[in-house]
C-alpha cells in the first residue's frame, strides 16, 4: 500500500486545542461563556495568540495550549 502524501501549508500557523485547569477542552462561547466540555473530540481548534489572550479574559484558572 502507497503511503498517502499529505499537503501542509507552511504559511499557516500550527492548530491547537486549549485545556482549564480541570483538563477540559474548550469548545465554545454561549450566552457571553467560555464553554468546556470533558469530551475532546468536540474541543475548537485556534490557531494564535490573540484568540488564547481572549479567552483568558472570560475564564477563570489556568489554560494550556496543546497542539494537534
């Protein structure tokens, strides 16, 4: 079996889930909330800074960043 070539855009930055302190993805905004949820497979991709610095002002604790 070929092995299947992948394409990788070199311009854009990595993606990454965030993680609180409780080891829960974020997944979302609702009503105004930053939303977590234990399920990772839901978790929003981000791809900057900005958008964890915007995060942070609307949660409390810590956040990690983990790329995938």
């Amino acid at each position: 079996m070929k092995p299947k070539k992948r394409a990788f855009d070199i311009n854009k930055e990595p993606e990454f889930i965030v993680l609180n302190d409780q080891c829960q993805a974020f997944i979302g905004f609702k009503q105004g909330e930053a939303i977590f949820s234990d399920d990772l497979d839901l978790a929003k991709p981000l791809y900057n800074d900005e958008q964890v610095a915007t995060l942070r002002v609307y949660t409390y604790g810590k956040l990690e960043k983990e790329y995938i």
